[in-house]
C-alpha cells in the first residue's frame, strides 16, 4: 500500500489487488468495512493522523482502491543547513519573529524548526537557499571593491544594499526564474507520469505511481495490472510489469497503463478495452532507435479523440519496438520550441496543465 501526500493537509492510499490479496481478501469480497480496516491499519503504521472523513473510490477488480483523506498538520517543520551564513539568511527572511522557532546542532549540521503551514514552509526553504546565494556573491564583489571604489558611501547604505534589496528579489528569483530556465532549455516536452487528481481537482504536483528521473526514484509502485516504461543506459526503451523490480541500468521511468507494443508485438486490440475516443498521450521507440510520440487532442468539436487499439496501429506502422500509453486527458500536450502546439481538452487550460513530471528534449 503507497501513501503519497495532496497538498498540505490530505493524503491518498493507493491499496493494490496484490494488496488485497496480501490480505486474503478477494476483489469479489471486498466489503466498505474490510477497505475501513485496511485504510486506518496503513495510516495507523505510517504514523498519520486523520482528521475528517474520508473518500473512498473501489475498482477492486480493475485497478484496486484509492482513498483520500484529510490529515492532521505536522506542528513543526525543520530546516537542515550546513552552515552558519546559510542559516543566518534563512532566519532573517522569516516574515515576522518568531520566538516559538527552535535551532538544534546535530550530526554536524543546523537545525532550524518553525511551525506553520507545509507548503508555505517550502517555499520559504527555496527562498531561504537562493538568498544565501545571492548574498554571498554580492558580499564577494563588494570585497574586491574594497576600500578605494567605496568611499564616500555610508555603511548603513551598503548594508541596506545587501539586505533589503536582495529580500525583494525573493519573489522574482522563487517564482519568475524557474520557468523561464525551463521554457528556455526546453526544445520539445510531453506529458510523463498521471497524477493524483481527487474528482478532477488536483494541482498536478502529485505523482501517482513510481518515476523515476536521472537514476533518482520517486514515488511507489502501482503494482498489478499497470506497466513501467524504463528507458536504459543504453537508450533503449523497455517495458516491464510495475511490481516487477526496476532494472539497474535505467535511468529514466514513469509508470501507467497500458502497454501497446512489447518488443514488437502490439498487445492491445478492440476486446482489451480503452476503445472509447479520448486525448491521449504514447511514448515509444522504433527498430531503429527512434523515440517517437504521440499525442491526439480529444473532447474538442474539431477532434474527439482517438481510442489506445488506434495509437497502437499508428506506433505500429512507425516500426516502434516498444510503446505505451500515457496520462492523457487533459494533460495530453506538446511543448514545442517555447509554445503549445495542442490545445488541452479543457479550453480553459490555455496555459497547460500542472504536471509531475514531463519528458523533455533539450536538443545537443
């Protein structure tokens, strides 16, 4: 069973037919109190307290059981920092004074405990890391301009210099940069992993399922019925069974369903289901080592959609080797040399969707 966290106050569980099985149940025997006792025993285990109700969604025999529930906040959080200057700038960018924050030297590094909501915790934390930064290299040339190029200048001046306006660059830096680098390095991006997204209202920061980017893991496995999509050392593409163990050359992985072409036998017909005319999204790879993919704009009056038998005929006659299909919906859609160039099956989305993780081409 895999808790992933939503936000800063509610979780899911993901409970697997593997799981169920684990626990001598069987999908047919899956009763509302059986799926209640699983639910507080995997909460109970991690250390999670709920508050509120819980929603439960059972596909026991197709996928298992998701439920969502809302958790208790954590009272403090800590901060870990190897060094003194880097704690100091975090500290003086706390927006008030704290004097419920606590600081604690352990294992040779610092300590910083505040208490406060999550995820404006984290941003904190990425501010922290990029003030220190920049602070550092403006002490530095203000060093080598020592003392001819500053006299005349008042100290209170200088230090104003390096504080306060350093501090209104927190949120350009936090906020502006990220994406801009993004957009700039970025030739062409797809949609990779699905996520969490409790009756379509998810931010697309939660990962549903196992991925896995430049050797780093991320999130748990789907388990039974759902495929991995591995890409090696070697730069091939392999699929595998999500609860099969990760190959250790691979290098890159998102997890979803279904597979369409396993070392070239298409696997999925009209009779495997997923016929009906949606967005989607498919990554592959021919014989000739091509990584090929597909997207389709779907729930649109000039397009429909297309259904995953149908991405499989046209991977197929692109010789792929090996394709699967991925998260479409309103995710399906291609970044291609600083734009768009599909629109999301939800008009509203114009400037894309909030995604987990993507599959990005930077080009040589």
């Amino acid at each position: 069973m895999t808790i992933q966290p939503i936000g800063t106050a509610s979780v899911a569980l993901y409970i697997t037919p593997a799981d169920l099985k684990e626990h001598g149940l069987t999908p047919a025997g899956l009763t509302l109190e059986r799926a209640l006792e699983l639910t507080h025993s995997a909460f109970q285990e991690a250390g999670i307290t709920l508050e509120g109700s819980i929603e439960i969604e059972a596909y026991p025999e197709a996928c298992g059981v998701l439920v969502f529930a809302r958790i208790k906040i954590p009272e403090r959080l800590w901060f870990s920092f190897d060094g003194l200057e880097p704690l100091l700038s975090a500290a003086q960018t706390l927006p008030v004074p704290r004097p419920d924050a606590a600081l604690l030297w352990w294992d040779g590094r610092y300590w910083l405990s505040v208490p406060g909501n999550a995820e404006q915790a984290s941003n904190h934390y990425i501010a922290f890391k990029l003030l220190a930064l920049i602070r550092d290299k403006v002490f530095g040339a203000l060093r080598r301009l020592t003392p001819a190029k500053l006299e005349g200048r008042d100290r209170g001046d200088l230090i104003s210099l390096i504080t306060a306006d350093i501090e209104a660059l927190e949120v350009f830096y936090a906020h502006t940069i990220s994406p801009i680098c993004i957009a700039v390095i970025c030739v062409i991006g797809m949609t990779g992993s699905g996520f969490i997204d409790p009756g379509g209202t998810g931010n697309g920061g939660t990962l549903a399922g196992y991925a896995m980017c430049n050797g780093k893991s991320y999130g748990g496995h789907m388990g039974y019925g759902y495929k991995r999509l591995e890409l090696h050392k070697d730069n091939r593409i392999y699929i595998r069974d999500s609860d099969s163990s990760v190959s250790p050359d691979t290098t890159d992985a998102v997890e979803f369903s279904p597979a369409m072409i396993i070392d070239g036998e298409t696997v999925v017909n009209a009779r495997s289901g997923f016929s009906d005319l949606q967005p989607r999204a498919c990554l592959g790879q021919s014989k000739y080592g091509e990584i090929i993919a597909l997207l389709v704009e779907g729930r649109l009056t000039t397009s429909v959609g297309i259904s995953v038998p149908d991405c499989a005929a046209i991977m197929a006659k692109h010789d792929c080797m090996q394709a699967m299909n991925l998260d479409g919906g309103t995710s399906a859609m291609i970044w291609y040399k600083g734009k768009y160039i599909m629109r999301s099956s939800n008009p509203a989305l114009t400037a894309g969707r909030t995604l987990p993780n993507a599959f990005v081409y930077t080009g040589n």
